[in-house]
C-alpha cells in the first residue's frame, strides 16, 4: 500500500536493502559471524554486527529479501554494506573461505551477480552503495572492502558512491581538511566515476553529506557546495544521508539548489599546493 502511494505522487521508490552489516541477524545467528582468530565471535565494535559475506546461507537470505522486496513493486533496490568489514581489526576476522584461493572481490561480484539475476526478473533496478574512495581505485581499498568496481559496474544499473568529505583522511589530495572542499571531492568523485561507469551504462548518484560529524563549519552551503559538485561532475542526481535523520539544514539546501542560488561563493578548487 505504501509503494502504491508513493507511486501516485509520481515518486521513484528505493528499497535499501543493507546487506552483509546485521546485528540482528549476527546476535540471533552467531553460527554466521565471523569468526576471531583469537577464538570466539569477531566483531567491529565489541558486540556481534557483522555476517560473513562468503557463507551460503547468508547470501540466500539477502536473495530472498530482495525478492520479496521486487515483489513490493519497488522500482529499485539499493544494496548496502556489500562489502566485507573494514573497521575494528579486520585483520583478526576469519571467514568461511580460503583467501589464498579466493579473493574477497570475487564473492561480492558473484553475490551481487545473483541478486541481479533476481531483481531483472521483475524489472527492478539495481544499484549499490561503495566507499566513495573506491573512485580512486586504489589497491588497498579493493582488498579490504572487496568492492572491485570494473566487476561490479556490468550488474548495476546505478552506483552510489559515498562521497562525504568528512571521510576522506586529512592529506588526501594534499588538502590538509577535506571538509573545507566539500564541492572538490564530490565534483572528483563522480567525476572519475563516470568514466567507467558510462562504459558499463551505469549511472552514477552520489551519497552527500548531511550530517555535520568531523565539520567545522556544517551549514546549508556545505550541503549545496557538494549537489552543485554531484552535478558538475556528471552525476545524475545525488541522495542525502543523515544517520539521525535530521534534514532541517539538508533540506534547506535543496530549495537553495532547486531556487538557483547553490553556487554563490561556493569554493570550487582548493589552492595550489
């Protein structure tokens, strides 16, 4: 009923669907954690949070949420956390399959071929959220979070970087506070992004961020600095994130960007090193 009228206001409706990041699950079924090398459960934080990615069952489980999600009548389905774990000692985590014969990429491709296979059966989009550094394509980031994006690009539809400046390490591209350049990482991100998207037909919408964690200065500029950069940068669209769900200053912006005053004083470069 809920989709039905979300479709009569001509919305485009989104199932997010997170993925592989389950306390439920892994507190009910610690028979799916991870297990610690040290003995017992691994986990981020201290307390049961993650699945293991390559286990069978846990894959069938996603499988068959997707489906039913499809069967909602949802135009697309956003995967979430599709990726192996990478805070706390990741290097602690002991997993279902042998590293030395497979490599983490190589399961999150073949999941998310799957769930592809699902959703086209009922004419739902896919798309999938990645680290939004993973547009730099470094090596180390595909090692650890199994998100190889020229594998992963010809099963979407749509891919979702988190571009959120906050992220990005201080001295990354050289700028000593990402966070005062919110339209340079965005504008970046999508930028490189797109050009291996288009080859696979993907589009790329970005996370942006609307939360004001590791920002000096959060306000409604800082939130129409990065639409304006998601939109320089070739982006179709971007979505809004706050975990609090608190989208007063997010919100605001989005008038400012629709009403065409985004791009008054908006700092589009940082200065030459």
């Amino acid at each position: 009923v809920l989709v039905d009228k979300l479709h009569q206001r001509g919305l485009h409706v989104v199932a997010r669907l997170v993925c592989f990041y389950d306390v439920r699950l892994a507190t009910h079924r610690p028979d799916l954690v991870p297990r610690s090398k040290e003995g017992g459960l691994w986990s981020e934080r201290g307390v049961p949070d993650w699945v293991d990615p390559s286990l069978p069952e846990v894959q069938q489980y996603l499988l068959d949420l997707a489906a039913e999600a499809a069967e909602l009548g949802v135009d697309e389905i956003q995967l979430d956390y599709v990726r192996f774990p990478t805070g706390g000692n990741p290097s602690d985590a002991v997993f279902s399959f042998d590293p030395t014969q497979v490599a983490k990429h190589e399961i999150i491709t073949e999941f998310v071929r799957r769930v592809r296979l699902v959703v086209a059966k009922r004419d739902v989009l896919l798309s999938a959220d990645i680290f939004g550094v993973a547009a730099w394509g470094r090596e180390a980031d595909v090692l650890s979070t199994g998100q190889l994006l020229e594998d992963l690009l010809p099963h979407l539809d749509v891919v979702s970087p988190m571009l959120y400046p906050s992220h990005f390490s201080s001295g990354f591209h050289r700028i000593d506070d990402p966070t005062a350049y919110p339209y340079f990482f965005v504008y970046q991100g999508c930028r490189r992004l797109k050009l291996m998207a288009e080859e696979n037909g993907v589009a790329v919408r970005p996370w942006i961020q609307a939360f004001p964690h590791g920002v000096t200065q959060f306000s409604r500029l800082f939130v129409t600095e990065q639409m304006l950069g998601a939109q320089e940068g070739g982006a179709a669209g971007w979505m809004l994130w706050n975990p609090t769900n608190r989208y007063d200053v997010g919100l605001d912006a989005m008038e400012r960007f629709a009403n065409g005053t985004a791009g008054s004083g908006v700092r589009r470069m940082p200065p030459a090193p």
